[in-house]
C-alpha cells in the first residue's frame, strides 16, 4: 500500500495536533493569508470579487491561500465559486479582532511622529536652506551656537526662562534641552550611518523625552554646558566626514530615507531653528 504526500502548503496532521499553536502560526503568517481571511469576515465571497478587495493581488497568490485555507478546514468553496468561512475560520477571524484594535494604536503611534523634511529643504520660519548648506558652513553653525543660545537667554529671568509662550509650546529652557540632546542624538545617528549599510534610526519622539527629561526643570548653567559639549563633540564628527561618506543613507520611518549629508545639515538647522524660537518671544527682564 502506498500514501501520497500532502499536497504543498497542506499543515502535517502530526504538526498540527502536536504543536497547534506552531502550526496556526505557520499558516497565518504566510503572506496574504490573514487579509483573505480578513476579508471574508462579512461572507461568502467569488474569486474576483474577493481579489479586489486584496488590493489586486496575483491570481496565482490568492489561490494558493484560498487551497491552503481549504486544507485547513477554515474556508470553504461553494459549487458557484464562491468562498466562504467555516466555523473554524470564523474564530480565526475573532482572534484578529484584538489586531484590529492594536493597528489602530500603531497607525496613531505612526501619525504622531513628524515627518522627516526634505533633502532639498528650505524652511520658511529661519531660511535655512539645504542646497546651499555644505557640510563646512554647518560646521561652523555648530561652532557658534552656543554662544548664541548663551547669549538669547542671558537676559531672561527664570520664570521666563521655564514659561511656555502659548499651549503646545516649549519654553526656552525646553528648547536648549532638546537641541542638546538632539545634538547628542545625531552624533550617534552619523555615526552609526558610517558603521553600517542602511541603518534604521530610531525616532526621537520629542514630546515624549521632554516629559521623561523633564525639561522645564533642569539647570540652565548645566544645559548649557552640556549643548556646548555635544555641539563640539558632533562638529568634531562631521569636519572628519568625505565627500564619499556624505553619500551612505539611513532610514527612520517607511520611506523616509536620507542622506549622512541630510543628517549634518538637519542636526545644524535644529540648532538654528530653535535658537530662533527662544529669541522670538523672549523679552529681558519679564
């Protein structure tokens, strides 16, 4: 007597009653698998129909998860064509339920990072504009920084110096606090861009280190020792930097990869762009 092998894609009987928990991993995590469940969620279902709705993917692709779906016993096809859930794959479609929910959260979690600027960016608030920002003239924004943020609020007293202008507004004590460490962050980001091919760069997530910081409660003489440091520290980094070396790139965000050049020229604009938000509202004295 001879047995035939499972058809391809077909769970083993063995893995499935022995290690069900693997096995319903193995099956769902396959490309496709649970937007086609997904998808059948509301009823039955034809293969065109049900195509679309998946965005369009090959037919060859979504008959392969449909036949593995039917060996599975979690999709059925009708004599019409048409596919539908069983019970079993209803449940499946219950266990997606608290995905559901969690993609909801990553989605806004997402949303609530800013998005990276452009190569070619120019801002309209300070007029920095990148073209024209090479990587000796951002050397030298560093050099001078720190007497200029010094200087901005040399003449404020410490309530101003901790008073936010406006809801959603950081104080100037706020601010040196994040471009010092915004400076220590892109000393590890440019570093990290010279030591491996296509990093992903973690998001600073301002809002959130400001809070955990506890910006408005530092110590202005310390804060600003320390932004000298860093500023001199990442000055240092990016006068040893070649033209060839300028060209590596990382990622941060899906599509948003940038250049070891867009990372000198977006660290010094941080620092110009924020040394002119505290001299905006700042007045002597208040």
């Amino acid at each position: 007597m001879t047995t035939s092998a499972p058809r391809p894609g077909r769970p083993v009987r063995g893995s499935v009653t022995g290690r069900p928990v693997m096995a319903a991993l193995d099956l769902l995590g396959r490309r496709w698998t649970l937007r086609v469940l997904w998808e059948l969620r509301d009823g039955a279902l034809g293969f065109r129909p049900l195509q679309k709705r998946c965005d369009g993917m090959s037919s060859s692709v979504l008959q392969t998860r449909l036949t593995e779906l039917q060996q599975a016993l979690l999709v059925i096809r009708h004599p019409d064509g048409s596919y539908q859930l069983t019970d079993l794959g209803a449940g499946a479609c219950q266990a997606l339920l608290p995905l559901n929910r969690w993609s909801g959260d990553w989605a806004a979690a997402i949303d609530a990072i800013p998005p990276l600027v452009p190569e070619d960016h120019v801002c309209d608030s300070c007029g920095l504009s990148y073209p024209y920002t090479d990587t000796e003239q951002a050397a030298d924004m560093l050099a001078s920084l720190p007497a200029r943020f010094r200087q901005a609020v040399a003449g404020l007293t410490d309530a101003a110096l901790r008073r936010r202008p406006e809801p959603g507004t950081w104080s100037a004590i706020e601010y040196l606090c994040h471009v010092r460490d915004v400076f220590d962050v892109y000393t590890d980001r440019i570093n990290q861009t010279l030591a491996q091919e296509h990093p992903v760069l973690e998001p600073m997530r301002n809002d959130q280190r400001a809070v955990q910081g506890r910006y408005n409660d530092q110590n202005q003489r310390e804060v600003l020792d320390a932004l000298t440091e860093a500023a001199a520290r990442l000055r240092a980094l990016i006068t040893g930097i070649t033209p060839a070396q300028r060209l590596r790139s990382a990622t941060r965000l899906p599509g948003e990869e940038r250049t070891l050049l867009w990372l000198i020229r977006q660290a010094a604009h941080e620092g110009i762009h924020h040394l002119h938000d505290i001299e905006r509202p700042a007045t002597p004295g208040s």
